[in-house]
C-alpha cells in the first residue's frame, strides 16, 4: 500500500510547518501547506489527497467551511483544525460532515490519531457504500425475487423482479400482506415455517400464490429469520417463479402414469433388451401370451427364448442391417417348450446418457390366429369338396349377386363356363312369374328374407335354362356367415329328374 497523501491547509505557517513534519515522521506524504481558500481548492481538485487538514480561518476572503463545501462531492475526509470552540462555527463545520475536529493547540498524539481514526472511518464507509451499491444492484438486476417481511407477514421490502412475479409492481405492495395471495393450505404453510425462523432457522419450500389476475403460480423459496438484538423482527426472502417447471413435472407425471396405464394394461408384449438380448424390462401382458412372469424373464436373455437358433441369427442380422424390422414373424419357445408363433416390431436405439445401443420393440402373439387359420383352411378343404363333389346344384350368393357354384348347377342350367354362369343376374336364371302368378324377383326377395331370420328355408321354384326352357326344382336357402359377412347358400335339386 503507497504512502496516505495528506495536504494542509493552515493559515498560520508555523503551524503548518510543524504539522508537515509530524506526519512526515509517520510516512505520511505531505505536499507544501496551502494558506488559502482558493489555492485550496485548485490544490485539490488537481491532487485529490486522501485526507485535508483543513483550517476553519484562512487568509482569504474563503474560510475552511466554504472550502470543505466547494470539495464536498469528492468524498474527501476532513478534519478542521481551528483555534475556536464557538458552538455556531461548529455547528455550520458540522454541515460539511467532517471526519473530525481539533481544536488549537493539540498534541501530536491526539494530531496522528485522530488522522488515524478518519483515514480508517472514510475506508470502512467506502467498503460499506460499495457493498450497498453491490447490494443494490444485485437486488435490481437478479431475475430471483427478494422480499422482506416483518412479523405479522406484511411486506417490508420487494424488489422489481419479486413484484413482477407476485403479478404487480413494486409500489403495489405498500400495506400489503402475503396472506393477500394465500389460500387458507398455503397461509398455513407460511406459519409452519415461519415457526422455524423464531427458533432462528432458514427454510427451504414450494409455495403456490394466487395473483391478483386470478393466475396461480409456484414458487421456491428460501426463507431466514431476521433480529435485531436477539429479538425475532420478520423474515428475509429469496423466491424463484417455477410455475414453468411444475408445470412441466405435472405433464410429464400425467404422461408416465398414462404410460403405466398402457405399459400395465398392453395386450402385445412390449420389451426392452441390451444389443445382447438381455431383457431389460418386459410388460405384465408376457403372462397372457405365454407361461412366463415378467419378473422370470427380465434378466434373461431373449436369444435364449428362439425355438430355432437359426432364425434369431437371421432376424438380428436384418435388424443390424435396416435399423429395424416391422411385422416379422418368428417362432419362440414357451416355458414348456410349446412354440409361440409370434409378429415382432423392433429398433435399434442409442442410449443418450450412457451411449449404449438397445433394442425396444414389441411382440404380438398369434399362435392362436395361425392354429385358427388352418382350421379355416381345412375346413375350406372339406367344404369345398363336398361342394364340387354334390350332384345337386349349390350356388353360393351374397347381397350383391352370385360368386360361386359347383359343376352340377352349371350343367344343370345349361351352361359349359362357370364364369358365363357367375356373370348372370339372378332375375336371369328364372321366368318373370312362378306358377303361383307371383312375380318371381318378389317371390325370390321373401324367400331370402326369411333365410336370413330364419337360417333355413324350403320351397319349389321354377328356373330357366339357358336355352329357354323352364324347369321345377325343390331349393333348400341356408344361411351362414364368414369373414363377418352373410352369404346364403341355394341347393337345387330339378324335380323332374326325381320323378323319373
């Protein structure tokens, strides 16, 4: 630290002189003395020393007041030297706020201390102004809110920020009180705590607030005690606005649990495994589809479950490939060694965390739907030969017109080509009257509605051949349906040929 630059201004030059060599002796540094108002203040304002001893009487029409005035924006500790006591020269003294006062004659000591004291008095104001100014702006430039609340909860203090997040601005909150904002659940949170700050404790807890516009919002808040001489006056508090990210906790709360809903409630099996096949998690619904748990199978490998190791070979090999595979099917083998024929979707994905590469997918079990189909498959085999293998005439028929017949009804009709017989119109194959002299379309509409509430219906009806000639056939209309759809069987059998 360089040497305290100390000028003085002092009317009488022994005086002065003395002074100069005292504080020389104290490795002050210390300029050539100054005798009058004027030169004073050119001599400061050009060498701004760190502290003016400063002679109220000066030779001048300026006395040591009006100097200490004239410099009074400088922020330069003063201590008037003067050989007056008179009460009304230290009253105007005390006007300029000087760091001190010493009255002709004084010793050295009390000369050096007192310097002492001002040097050190003006420094902890310096620190202390900064500090307040740091302070300051710290409060007016935080985006955090910072209030301060006396002991009944009303507001003592609140800076820009704090205001905007409570929905106002700073001049709202004059006579205001926290419980303004406070449901009856959160007013008693506050006195919860608040319990904690008598006991001289800090706290940390969310609070929601409800503003003035009616809009809710949630915030975090740190809370100190504050006293004064042991006695508990209120509570210091920072606070953050995070209506933002409960909000986003609360979306993505809502979004997990509908994701255990369907992760719990899933019909397919969702499954997700390391590059290795290990199971990392698999969904309850694996119990319904096979005789595993869930809790047997999340560890164990899922290359382990392929009822042919070839073909897991080869899925991996195209998964590793494409990235991904949808609707492949593959074979797996059950607890009890049952194959589970099964559709897989699956994807390769990259941890983002830890890098690792996963594999997420989901299994469809349709062994059931397989074994269902070759029933239907086997039955379509007997069906249709006892179809093409009938000597009665049988024509299958839906909404829309014929789609199929055996060879018996072609020949039946007259007719060499199935397909000529299938592009008919049923109104076609009969006169425009049965015998009863009903038209035959109305007939034939009566008849396929009691079929179709009924199942079954028995009746004659008189057909036309291709060649134009009519014959009378005993017809049984059965109705059935497949694939969801209602098809109505005709078997017909010409009476004539029974006769003979």
């Amino acid at each position: 630290m360089g040497k305290k630059l100390v000028l003085v201004v002092e009317n009488e030059a022994i005086v002065a002189e003395d002074i100069r060599k005292i504080l020389k002796n104290y490795n002050y540094e210390v300029p050539e003395a100054i005798s009058t108002g004027e030169a004073a203040i050119k001599s400061i304002n050009k060498i701004h020393p760190d502290l003016i001893l400063l002679d109220i009487k000066l030779k001048d029409k300026l006395s040591g007041i009006d100097v200490a005035k004239h410099i009074i924006d400088l922020n330069i500790p003063i201590i008037y030297l003067t050989a007056y006591s008179d009460k009304e020269i230290i009253e105007n003294a005390k006007k300029t706020a000087p760091f001190g006062y010493l009255i002709k004659p004084f010793r050295e000591r009390e000369l050096v201390a007192t310097i002492q004291m001002a040097l050190f008095k003006h420094e902890m104001e310096q620190k202390l102004i900064e500090s307040e100014a740091k302070f300051r702006i710290l409060i007016e430039t935080t985006g955090e809110g910072i209030c301060i609340f006396d002991t009944e909860n009303n507001f003592n203090f609140i800076n820009e920020a704090g205001a905007k997040i409570f929905g106002g601005v700073i001049s709202d909150f004059e006579e205001t009180n926290l419980s303004d904002y406070l449901n009856k659940y959160n007013l008693d949170k506050v006195h919860r705590h608040n319990k904690l700050r008598k006991e001289n404790k800090s706290s940390r807890y969310e609070l929601e607030i409800i503003r003035k516009d009616g809009r809710k919002r949630f915030l975090n808040i740190i809370g100190s005690p504050r006293f004064n001489e042991n006695i508990f006056i209120g509570t210091f508090g920072i606070f953050n606005d995070i209506t933002d990210k409960k909000m986003v906790q609360l979306k993505l709360k809502r979004t997990m649990d509908s994701y255990t809903r369907i992760f719990e409630n899933i019909q397919d099996i969702y499954y997700e495994t390391e590059f290795d096949g290990t199971i990392l998690e698999i969904s309850p619904s694996v119990k319904f589809n096979s005789s595993y748990t869930r809790k047997e199978l999340i560890g164990k490998s899922m290359y382990d479950l392929y009822y042919d190791e070839n073909q897991h070979d080869i899925f991996l090999t195209k998964l590793t490939k494409d990235g991904y595979v949808y609707d492949y099917e593959i074979i797996l083998e059950d607890k009890d060694k049952t194959p589970l024929i099964c559709i897989i979707n699956a994807k390769i994905i990259e941890d983002k965390d830890s890098g690792k590469i996963r594999i997420i997918g989901s299994l469809k079990n349709i062994t059931e739907q397989r074994e269902n189909e070759v029933e239907r498959q086997e039955y379509e085999m007997r069906y249709r030969k006892l179809f093409e293998s009938s000597t009665d005439a049988v024509i299958l028929q839906d909404k829309n017109g014929l789609i199929d017949c055996n060879n018996a009804a072609i020949k039946l009709f007259g007719y060499t080509k199935k397909s000529e017989f299938l592009n008919l119109n049923p109104d076609d194959s009969s006169p425009l009257k049965q015998t009863n002299g009903k038209p035959s379309r109305e007939t034939a509409l009566k008849y396929f509605s009691q079929t179709l509430k009924k199942g079954n219906t028995k009746f004659e009806w008189v057909y036309k051949k291709k060649n134009g000639k009519s014959f009378t056939a005993e017809v049984w209309l059965s109705n059935f349906n497949l694939y969801n759809k209602s098809f109505i069987q005709a078997t017909i059998r010409e009476i004539i040929n029974i006769k003979d």
